[in-house]
C-alpha cells in the first residue's frame, strides 16, 4: 500500500473520534503511533502470522508482569534518562550524580534510620562484607542534612525481597535519613548481577535480538530532600565483567566507584570491625528545584505490599 493510502485508513478510524469527548493528547499519542505501525506492516511486510505471534507475546508479557524488564531491554528506559538529561541541560541544570534508570523492582515503605543501616535482615552466607558511606551534597557542595537515601539490591541469587517469596520482607532494603553533615553509611554486602527468567518473555525477546539478558551487580538508589530534585540512580560493582555490557544500558562511568578492601588485620586495627571488608566511597551531588522544568519525582506503578 502507497502512503497515501495507509493516511486513507487512519483518516477514516479517526472519523470515528467525537470532538470533545476523550483525551485529547490520548488521540494524538494513539494515532500517531498507529499510523507509524502501519507504516513499518507495509514497509517490512509483515505478515499475519507475525501480527499474532506478536499480540500472543504482549499478552502473555503482561500476565509474567515482565513489562518493567522490556522497558529496561529495549532501551526505554534509558532514553526517558537521556530525554531528561537533554532537557536539564536546556535548562542550565548540568553536573552532579548522573541518573540512570529506577528497574521494575523498587518498593516503598523500606525501615528508616538515621545516619547508618544494616541491610541484611537475614545474614546472607558467604557473601563479601561491604561498607558504604558519604554525603548528600548539593550542586554548590553543601552538606544534605535529613536527605533521605533509599538503598535496594538483590541477593547472591539475583533475587528481590518482596518479589521473592523466600526473603524476609524488606531485605536489603532501607531508608537512610542523613545526619547533620549530610553523611550516611550502610552494612550489607557485594551484590552479584542477575538475569532476565530464562524462557520468560523478556528474555524470548532479547534471544531473538541475538542479546543476552543479564546485569552486571549494582545497587539501587533514590535520594530525596525538600527543594531538591529527587536523584534516581544506582552503582555498579568495580568489576563486574558485565559493566559495559548490561542488557538494561544502565551503566555511566562516574557511577562505578572504586572499591577498596581491607584484611581482617587492618579492619580491626583501622576501625575496630572483626571481619574483612570491601568499602566503598560515594557522594551524592543534588540539584535545587527549578521553575518550568520536569518534575524529577516519576509517576508510575511500583511495587507495593
């Protein structure tokens, strides 16, 4: 079919449409990405089969609740950061702790502290003891007193409390709530990096693509304080043979800090901890809210209890 025809079809599904009732911005997002569907069935021919083959896959994506990966392993998710990272930019906002993406698997109401956490609710065997500590500062280097800096990650088995039946709830999950320097410092250990479920959709995908769908180990954040722009961000593991290859483009260099480690001996006579561990150092840099500007604080559906 000529372009001019396809226009024809839209027009007259749009001839449907009653002025002033419905959305509007609904209408236009909708029809334009209808139109460019039936652009790309003509251009690439695809056939039928392919169609319902595809609305099986959307379907049976939805009820696996894998939407949250797709969106991470097409990329979606990473251009929404760099869309938000251009308009900052337009807007003079430029420096700081880079964003990058938030993932499917953030739950709200995690134990709050102040100034230090444990993580672990449960100990977890055999894992790297890690410490990690620094401040909230804002974009003039100022301390961040009663910031509040939610922390997330997985087990050595690549899995999420809340989302695994089989943790306690609220594992490896806190609330840190800086001190009067603007400092905090958490107790857990070194995540390891996970993968897509194997044989679920989002992998399927992915296969089909030639890619893998596999992270390399990070940790989650979100920082927030009043009159600042709320900072969606996570590190990744010095390391980790898949930092620049993660199948969710999360990965920036200034957000894959040095890890130093510290032998038994030097951790007890240095400060005074009974166990060998690796520390990390990182600060947080926050910008000061600014009027016209996206509000940094998404609305979406996450996981709740």
């Amino acid at each position: 079919m000529e372009r001019s025809q396809i226009d024809a079809v839209i027009e007259k599904i749009t001839s449907t449409e009653h002025p002033g009732e419905g959305s509007e911005r609904v209408k236009e997002i909708v029809n334009r990405l209808t139109r460019d569907l039936f652009y790309a069935i003509e251009d690439l021919d695809i056939q039928p089969e392919e169609i319902w083959k595809a609305v099986d896959w959307l379907t049976n994506t939805g009820k696996a609740n894998e939407w949250g990966l797709v969106a991470a392993g097409i990329g979606l998710e990473h251009f929404l950061d760099l869309r938000m990272d251009e308009a900052e930019a337009k807007a003079g906002i430029t420096g700081g702790t880079p964003r990058t993406i938030e993932g499917p698997l953030y739950v709200a109401g995690s134990p709050e502290s102040v100034g230090y956490a444990e993580l672990e609710t449960v100990p977890e065997e055999g894992a790297e003891r890690l410490y990690m500590q620094g401040q909230v500062l804002d974009e003039d280097g100022k301390p961040v007193p009663g910031a509040k800096v939610e922390v997330w990650h997985c087990n050595l088995r690549g899995m999420y409390s809340i989302f695994d039946s089989s943790q306690p709830p609220y594992n490896l999950r806190r609330a840190i709530i800086t001190d009067e320097n603007g400092r905090y410092r958490f107790k857990s250990f070194l995540p390891v990096g996970y993968s897509c479920p194997p044989g679920g959709n989002t992998d399927q995908l992915l296969k089909a693509l030639g890619r893998h769908g596999s992270r390399p180990a990070h940790i989650h954040f979100f920082v927030t304080a009043p009159g600042l722009r709320k900072l969606t961000t996570q590190i990744n593991i010095e390391g980790d043979p898949l930092i620049w290859d993660d199948f969710a483009f999360a990965t920036r260099p200034e957000l894959v800090p040095h890890i130093t480690r510290y032998t038994r001996e030097e951790a007890k006579e240095q400060f005074g901890i009974e166990e060998p561990f690796a520390s990390i150092d990182f600060d947080f840099e926050m910008h000061h809210e600014a009027e016209g500007v996206f509000d940094t604080d998404i609305e979406r559906t996450r996981g709740l209890r």
